[in-house]
C-alpha cells in the first residue's frame, strides 16, 4: 500500500454525559493532527466515521470536524457509513485518497454518541445494521442476532460456554492496562463464566459479559504517503488493506462460517506477502465473544469448528502465541460504532511504535486488524508496520 498513518489521538470510551458528537470530534481531531507535527492548514482532506442513524440528533455531521479549527474551513470532507465498521471504512477511504494522490495529508476521525438513547431504542437502532425485513422480529435485538449465531454454532460443535468465557476473561484482563477502555476491570473467568444476577443471560446463551458495551467515544489518525512520511517522526504503514463484503441476509449463508472475513483475512495476507504467524498481535471484532471465537477459525488460527483450542489454551493471550485483543477489545473498551474500527488501528499503531505502554506486546513488528459491520457483512482487514 501506499500511505502510512504519521499521528493519532484517542479520546476515553464510556458514558460522555456532558458530550454530543460535536464535542467527541473536538477532543481528538486536532490532536490526532497536532501529533504528526502538522498545522491544520496542511491537511488536504478530512474523512468522519460516523454511523448516527437515531443515535445522535445532528444529521449531515462531517462538515462539524471543520469546527474544531478555522483552519479546515474549506476542505472537502465526507461522512462514510458502513455499520460497526464504519471506522475502518473512513481508514479505507483515506489510503484511496492517497494512492490517487488526490491529498497529500488526510484526516480520518471516528465518532458515536450512544448512550443518549434508552436501552430499548439502542437496540432498534443497532438492529438497523440487520436485514430488517427478515431479522427485525429477532428477540433481543443485535445481541439476538448474535445469540441465533451462537446457538447454530453450538448445536454444530458442542456447548462453547467455556471458551466464551475465557474470552471474556482474556479482554477484561487485557483491558485494565488500557487508559482509553470504558471498563477497566478484572472480572476474572468464574464470573463471566457463570450466570448471576449481575451477569445474566441476554439472548440465547450469551450473557452480559458475552457483550460488547454501548459507548460514547471518538478517535482520530492522520494519514500520508510513504515519501512524505519517511521525513516525518513516526510512521506506521499499510501493508495491506481488505474489504470483502458478504451478503445481508442471515438467510443467505451459514452464519457460523463469517467467510466474508476469511475472504478478507485471505486478500490481506496474500497483498502483504505474509502469513498469519508472521502477525505478532492482532485487533479483532468482538463485539460479541461468539464473533471472536469464529474470527479465530476464518482467520486460520483453528480450523473450522476448533476455534475454542485457541481460548482455551491460551493461545490468544498477551504472551502466547498470537495475541488478539491486547487492547482489550470492544469488550472491555467499549464500542462506539463510527469510532471503533480508527480506535482498532490506533491502537495498532501505538503497539508498532513502541508506544503502547502497559498494552504492550513483546517485539511487536506486524500486526492485524479485523473490524466487521453487521454479521460478517462488512469485513475489513489491515496489516501494518512500522515504516523504518
């Protein structure tokens, strides 16, 4: 690929009472621009993740990042939408405008107010990211979805309590060395493990902590390309960059398999010249545990069907044999939908130029993100590494 990420910024995720999308973008573009040692002035383009729907009042919100500064009046700037991907979309959008050289330097921002709405309208909002007109009527909402998807896993291969759990586990874990994660906390196996009244079902056989958390959050990145960012302090560059979409419906496709992911992990690696043990961590979507468990089979760390061997013998931890999630995950981060995937690459980022502090992993010199909207729908892979 031609374009490396040269400054970042990452507001905390959680409950921002006092904020509106406004506000969130306010935290982090500026910064994120300031961090690569340039002036607003110098940035060519500006791209906002922002998945909004009913969540925020403000529609029509890309021209809102020109607020932060006087100085972006007048640059184009572009809202892109793509469900709980939305974030590694407006990435994508980016590295397209640098290969076409159309900009030199680009803004990419990720951003969602979430917590505004109740619990009900969250989950008819989120259930948007559905094929509505067959999945509306699942009980539960976007949580039910993935609980019908556990459900046929686990008729398929076996109850997979215990790996979901020692997922959870391993993000919650993972997540109280993050200083952006919405809960950082130890909530240990036994308790995700076992339901309670603090940690009940919720649909089909996931429980609370199965669940990624509602949040408000942004973050932001610049990018640049490769002669440019050679002079620059830091540069992380892509690799490779993937974007398989898979179809809408449930219906359609074994909804145990996620093969629009596969297909990404595929295209990813092959463009990147490397295989998955070449990675030395990885960020992966787990807004449910089940979607990280069968992310582990599509991305060929188990075979199909074996995904709970990698949970469950410490495989995926910190310091085995492909870290995934060393940030913690949606699942202890939280997941802001427009923030998540620029968050995902952050993220990465920061473990590739050394900057990761307590997140840190040993030696990190490749890394992996995986960001999907919908069920598999829309699936986007990165590999990065430092540029020098």
């Amino acid at each position: 690929m031609t374009a490396c990420i040269v400054g970042w910024s990452h507001a905390p995720f959680g409950k921002h009472e006092d904020d509106d999308v406004e506000s969130l973008v306010a935290k982090v573009a500026t910064q994120a621009v300031a961090d690569a040692g340039l002036s607003p002035e110098e940035i060519d383009e500006i791209y906002l993740g922002n998945f909004g729907e009913d969540f925020s009042p403000q529609g029509f919100p890309a021209s809102l990042v020109l607020q932060t500064n006087d100085a972006f009046r007048f640059k184009p700037a572009t809202r892109v939408e793509n469900a709980c991907a939305t974030g590694s979309a407006a990435v994508h959008q980016g590295l397209k405008t640098i290969a076409a050289k159309q900009g030199r330097f680009v803004l990419v921002v990720g951003v969602e107010k979430m917590t505004a709405l109740g619990g009900k309208e969250i989950g008819n909002t989120l259930l948007k990211a559905s094929y509505v007109k067959e999945e509306s009527d699942i009980e539960g909402g976007f949580a039910g979805v993935f609980g019908v998807i556990a459900n046929n896993y686990f008729q398929k291969h076996g109850d997979q309590s215990d790996a979901l759990a020692a997922i959870a586990a391993k993000n919650h874990r993972n997540g109280v060395a993050n200083p952006y994660a919405q809960m950082r906390r130890d909530l240990g196996y036994d308790f995700c493990r076992n339901e309670s009244e603090k940690n009940p079902f919720v649909a089909g056989p996931l429980k609370r902590t199965d669940c990624s958390l509602v949040s408000d959050g942004a973050a932001a990145l610049v990018l640049t390309d490769v002669d440019t960012a050679l002079a620059m302090d830091k540069a992380i560059v892509f690799r490779a960059a993937a974007q398989v979409n898979d179809f809408l419906p449930l219906s359609k496709r074994d909804i145990t398999l996620f093969e629009g992911c596969e297909q990404a992990w595929k295209q990813a690696l092959g463009q990147a010249g490397v295989g998955l043990e070449d990675l030395s961590f990885v960020e992966t979507h787990d807004c449910f545990t089940i979607a990280e468990l069968l992310e582990y089979e599509a991305m060929g760390l188990t075979p199909r069907g074996q995904g709970a061997k990698a949970a469950l013998e410490g495989w995926t931890e910190k310091d085995g044999k492909l870290p995934i999630n060393p940030s913690g995950g949606l699942k202890s981060k939280g997941h802001p939908i427009g923030a998540t995937g620029v968050s995902m690459h952050v993220m990465s980022a920061m473990q590739l130029s050394g900057t990761a502090a307590d997140m840190q992993v040993r030696d990190a010199k490749l890394g992996g993100v995986f960001n999907m909207g919908g069920a598999a729908v829309a699936n986007y892979v990165s590999i990065l590494e430092p540029l020098r």
